[in-house]
C-alpha cells in the first residue's frame, strides 16, 4: 500500500515538474522579465 502511494506521488509529480519545464519551453523570457516557479517537496511530510 505504501508503495502504491509512493509511486503515485512520484510519477504525479514527475509530471508536475515536465509539464511546468515544456510551459516554460514554448515561452519566450525577455532578460528584463523575472520569471520564478518554486515547488517544494518535503519527504514524509
């Protein structure tokens, strides 16, 4: 059971982090604009 939930967890957020990464892929950043994602995982928490 934990291991199911583990593993969920991993790949939901796997695809979290690629999703946000191909967003940020097709956006064109000017060096003046300041553009900043933070996800924060904390283990057991």
């Amino acid at each position: 059971r934990d291991a199911l939930a583990k593993g969920i967890y991993e790949r939901t957020f796997s695809d979290l982090v690629n999703r946000i990464n191909k967003q940020l892929d097709q956006t064109v950043i000017r060096i003046d604009d300041s553009h900043l994602i933070g996800v924060l995982d904390i283990y057991g928490f």
